[in-house]
C-alpha cells in the first residue's frame, strides 16, 4: 500500500513539474511506442493516448501507474540518448505564443454512437490511441484574392467597401466548403444579380425576344454586352433564353463568350456577357470581303477548337453563321448566341429541322432529317471556311430549301441511294426533282483555292460532305495537316487558354488596313488591334 502511494506521489509530482506540458505528453507517447511489441510498428506515425489520459479499459489503474512509473526513469535515459527524439513529434508542438488547436484523427466510436475522445472509454470497445495533431488557430487577414478564388471573382473587381470584415465574419472558414445559399447572397451583396451594377450605353441590336446593349460594369468598368430579354406575363421567358443559359453556365472555353451575370425582373431577364468588339461579318465587310490567309487559318483554327469542346459534352449549337462568331480586338473568335443550341445528352426521339440559317444548313437538315449529330456544325463550319476565303458565301440560296439543294448538288452532285444509303428515306427528298450531276472539284468552283495549296482545298472537302456520317469530326480537322504551320504549342491548350497566348501567334495586319494606313498615316499606332 505505501508502495502505492509513493508511486502515485511521484506521478502528480512528475505531472506538476515546471516542464511543459508537451513534455510529460511527449514521455507518455514515447512509452507507449516503446511498449509495442511488434517490430513492424517502429516506422508508424507516433500516437498518443487522448488528452483526458484515461487508462486503457484492460488494464487496472495500479497497473497502468506501475507501468508508467517503470518507465519514466527508462524514458529519461533514453532522451538523453537520442536527443533526436524531441524532433520526431510532429503532433505535440505547443507554440507559447499561439493558441492550441487539437485534431483528433482515427476516432472509435462505442456502441452508443459517441467517440471514445467523449466519454473516455466505451462499455463494450477497448480505447485504442489516437492520434493528436495541434495546429496553430490565427485568425489571418483576408484579402480581395481571397474573395476573389473563394467566389470565383475576377481579378480586376472592385468589392464594396467593408465587404471584407462582413464576409469574414460570417463565411465558414476556407478549409470548409460554402453553402450554395451562402454563395448566392455573398454575390448579390457584391452587386451580382443587379440591374443598377450595369450602365446602359449604346444599343446594338434588336431581334425577335431581345435587344442587345453595349454596357458598363459599376463593378469592373469594363465593357459588357447586355443582352435584354422581353418577358411575356402568360409565356414566361422564351425557351431560347432557358437554352442559353443552362449550357453557357457550364461552357467554359477560351473560344465561347463568357456569360458574367443574369438579372431576372418581372419584365425582363437580361444577360450579361463579355463585351467583343465585332463578329466574323462585321470582320469580313471592313476587310473588303478579304481575310489574310494566315488569318482564315487562325479564325478557323479557333471556330472548330470550340466545336470540338462543345461537341465534347454532347452540345451541339446548331446556329452557326458568321453574326454568331464574336471578334475581339486581339484576334480571339468566340462562338456567341446558344439560343438554338441543344444537349445531346438529353434523351430525345427527334430535333427540330428548322434551324440554322438556310444558307449554312447542311443537305440531310435540307432533306428534313431530324436524327443529326455533331456534323451539323461541321458542315456549318465549313461554309463558313469558303466564306473566309472567298469573300462570299458558299451556297447563298435565294428563295427556298429547293433552291437551297440545288446550290449544293451544283457543287457534291445529286446523291442516289447507291452513294447515300438511306437517302430515299428522307422526306423531301424527290429524285426527279433534281437533274443528275457530278461532283465537282472544289477549286473550280472557288477560284481562290486553286491559287492556295493542295492541303487547303483537302480540308474543305472533307468538311462540306453529303453524308452526315462521313464528315469529319472537329478533333480530326484539328489534326489536319492545312494546320501544320501553326506552333506547335497551340494543340496542347488548356480549354481556358487563347490561342494568343503561344510565343508567336498573331493577326496579320489586312490589306484594307495597310491601304487605310497609307492615306492616314496618324493611324499608325491602332495596329495593335490587327484592323
């Protein structure tokens, strides 16, 4: 009994000794890792027993206090031995400075749902260690970068004054996911969601359901295009618009517009894209009707790296026309206006047949199938491709789908059933409706190919196909050797990445340009935006 006593002495007088605290832990730890019979366990991260030091369930309180006093005079020695031991306690660093944070890691839980770190040991589980880890609980400063990549912000954004101590405070820390809702009213607070963080400046275009505006954001000040959708009280908002947005917030590519913001009123709902200085035939009339050759390449490059993107994730846009390829100044081609566009991953008997514009729809389209795919925009592609070189339209029908047809059998020739298996099958398909013809070479029916090499020429045919199935898909065209005078870098892009980005890639200056230029010399300094 007195022997007891003098062993329980000398814990609490060891436990109250002028050491830190993370000495006499440190001890307790070190005896238990000595105290593990197997060899195996040497090279295992050191563990603790939790912080209350309950002793284990199996074994009596004298004999835990018999063990640990056994071992404190062995410990000792075996620290002045290894004065390297203090540096291998990557779990118990107590900073005097700091605050002490204690993560438990490897939790058992008792039968009746709590942690053992709760109620010390369970009825009906052994108490096994558990590792501690402590770690220092400053509060640091947070920062408009902060802001910026927990909200997925832009740069360049100006945050309301005192938005950074409010969102501190009522955040979860970083460490932590963001609720949806918590997200959301974070935004608005900023200013997202809102018709008066945009000023209105000049009007630039008015179609069916929308007007579009050129803009200024309060938040930025920079340009942005507000496209304002008029909201029928019976009709809701168009279909058009709901297509629009649910594929444009999950597109992210260097060359497809960014949708920045939506603002939804009761009269209307507007969208707030990124400003683009023109699109392709605003391009295409400034030119003369044209483009360097270097600059058809590249804006061809650019138009079929964000089909082959779309086409990816099951998109097609089913709208393509040089009014819905947006320019920047640099040079960058975007796709714009998803108002037609459709997810293939959405299960679906039949597609509408009445979509893109007439002169740009391909032949099966014409013919009224309705089971197309990813070679609809190919085909779209590809008069546009001609329309770049040429300086007019590949097939510019005039009246009808009719005449439409015979444009193209002018140029692929009449298919039969023998060269477009399942022709026949097509509702407006009449063979006697169309003389017989032959294929053309392509170079003579666009002059300007045949003053270009061969390569060119081969890409166009491979594109502008009859038959759906054999066009080739937007990947292969990438690889296409009309390419191979591109740097090399610019087929390995991140989908986020411009082109413009790779050493050496720009816009040849246009033949208008220079001309302008030599009638104007004070116009020098605007070459930097190519036109």
């Amino acid at each position: 009994m007195d022997r007891m006593k003098t062993i329980k002495r000398r814990l609490s007088m060891s436990l109250r000794s002028t050491r830190p605290v993370d000495d006499s832990l440190s001890e307790l730890a070190e005896q238990i890792t000595l105290d593990e019979p197997s060899a195996a366990r040497e090279n295992e991260p050191m563990v603790v027993c939790p912080v209350s030091i309950h002793p284990p369930a199996s074994h009596s309180a004298p004999s835990f206090l018999r063990q640990y006093a056994g071992h404190l005079g062995r410990t000792a020695a075996l620290r002045r031995d290894n004065p390297g031991l203090d540096r291998d306690r990557p779990y118990l660093t107590l900073h005097r400075t700091g605050s002490l944070g204690i993560v438990h890691e490897n939790v058992k839980m008792g039968s009746d749902g709590e942690s053992d770190q709760a109620s010390g040991t369970s009825s009906d589980e052994v108490q096994s260690p558990v590792r501690v880890r402590m770690r220092n609980n400053h509060h640091r400063r947070i920062s408009n970068e902060d802001i910026n990549k927990r909200l997925s912000l832009p740069a360049d954004i100006r945050l309301p004054e005192g938005y950074l101590e409010k969102f501190a405070m009522n955040s979860p820390p970083f460490d932590k996911p963001m609720s949806r809702r918590l997200r959301r009213a974070s935004l608005s607070e900023i200013g997202f969601g809102k018709l008066e963080t945009y000023i209105k400046l000049d009007k630039l275009g008015e179609g069916t359901y929308a007007t579009v505006f050129k803009g200024r954001s309060k938040l930025t000040d920079n340009l942005v295009a507000l496209k304002e959708i008029r909201l029928e009280h019976e009709e809701g908002a168009p279909c058009t618009a709901i297509r629009e947005v649910s594929l444009l917030k999950d597109l992210k590519h260097a060359n497809i517009v960014t949708l920045h913001d939506i603002i939804h009123t009761q009269k209307s709902l507007t969208l707030v894209f990124e400003y683009l200085d023109k699109d392709l035939k605003q391009y295409l009339e400034d030119c003369g009707n044209s483009i360097h050759m270097h600059n058809v390449k590249l804006f061809l490059f650019q138009l079929l790296r964000g089909l082959n993107y779309c086409h990816r994730r099951k998109v097609l846009h089913r709208d393509l026309k040089p009014q819905n390829l947006l320019i920047s100044y640099l040079g960058e081609l975007k796709l714009s206006d998803f108002g037609l566009a459709r997810s293939k991953s959405i299960p679906c008997q039949t597609y509408s047949s009445e979509v893109v514009t007439l002169w740009y729809r391909p032949p099966d389209v014409l013919l009224g199938s309705t089971d197309y795919s990813t070679a609809l925009d190919i085909w779209g592609a590809g008069c546009i491709f001609i329309e770049m070189l040429q300086g007019t339209p590949a097939f510019p029908g005039v009246a009808d789908v009719f005449e439409q047809l015979q444009k193209i059998w002018a140029v692929v020739g009449v298919p039969t059933e023998e060269t477009w298996p399942g022709v026949n099958e097509l509702p407006n398909f009449r063979p006697e409706w169309f003389q017989p013809c032959e294929p053309q070479q392509f170079r003579n029916v666009w002059k300007r190919l045949s003053q270009l090499p061969y390569k060119t020429e081969d890409l166009a045919q491979q594109i502008l196909i009859s038959i759906p199935r054999d066009r080739i898909l937007a990947q292969d065209a990438l690889q296409h050797p009309y390419f191979n005078t591109l740097p090399p870098p610019i087929m390995q892009l991140r989908d986020t990445v411009s082109v413009f980005k790779v050493p050496g890639v720009r816009l040849e200056t246009e033949v208008k340009d220079i001309f302008s230029l030599r009638i104007r010399p004070s116009q020098l300094v605007p070459l930097a935006k190519c036109w």
